[in-house]
C-alpha cells in the first residue's frame, strides 16, 4: 500500500507514517540495510568523493585533497598504533567508533567528519615528531 506523505495533515503523522513504512523495508530487506549501514561508514571516512563512489572519474581538482587526506589517515593510524595503550588513544578510538555507528543509519557525509580530524592530525603530528618532543606523559604512559 503506498501513502503519499506530502498528503497527511500534519507532520507529525508524516513522520509517524515514514517511521512505519521505514521498519517495514528494514524488515523485508535486513541485507541491504546491513549492507548500506556499512557503505555509510565507509563513505564517512573515504577520502574519496560519493560521485567516484557511484562511478564517475576522480576530477583533477580533487586528487591533491584526497591524496593529503590518505597521508593524514596513515600517518595518524600510525600514531594511533603507536600509542594505542595511552587512555588518550582509546579515548579518540572509541569517539572514532561511537561517531561512525551513530552515523551509520543516516546520509552520512564526509564533511561531518571535520571535528574528529584534529584529533586525528594530533596523533599524526605525535607520530611525526621526536619521541622526546612530545608529551613526555604518553610515552611514560606506552611503557
């Protein structure tokens, strides 16, 4: 049965409506849900645009973007391995896993990303620099 939302008399019963038909696709369909969940995260931390995602070329304009995003996301994985036992790095990696699942369910863009990418150049920016230089705390803390 379909029901044409921009018809209901209030908001509130479009939105009660689009709750019900919205359990009912997941329902019917628990393997494609399962799987756009996945996508979403993955489109949420890709460096690469959803356009190149749906299959349109990378445009040139993009590519040193991209590229500086790959370096930022190695670079701070390797500053999180490196400090993975401090409580500051499972602090950053449980907000990391907390924002991703929370996003998951909804159109998840790249841009909402932005406020856990300082987080992410503070572990890069101790990955880079010399063990001494940096926060004498964390590396008593890794020993």
């Amino acid at each position: 049965e379909r029901y044409d939302l921009r018809r209901m008399t209030t908001a509130s019963q479009a939105s009660e409506r689009l709750g019900v038909l919205t359990k009912v696709w997941v329902n019917e369909h628990p393997w494609r849900t399962a799987w756009q969940l996945v996508a979403n995260i993955g489109y949420l931390w890709s460096p690469i645009s959803r356009w190149t995602w749906e299959g349109e070329p990378l445009h040139r304009g993009e590519i040193p973007g991209t590229l500086m995003e790959l370096a930022l996301f190695a670079v701070a994985a390797m500053g999180l391995w490196r400090y993975r036992r401090t409580d500051l790095a499972r602090f950053v990696l449980l907000q990391f896993v907390l924002f991703s699942v929370s996003h998951a369910p909804t159109f998840a863009q790249p841009r909402y990303r932005t406020p856990l990418l300082a987080l992410l150049i503070l572990f890069a920016a101790a990955q880079l620099a010399k063990r001494s230089e940096v926060a004498p705390e964390l590396e008593q803390q890794r020993a």
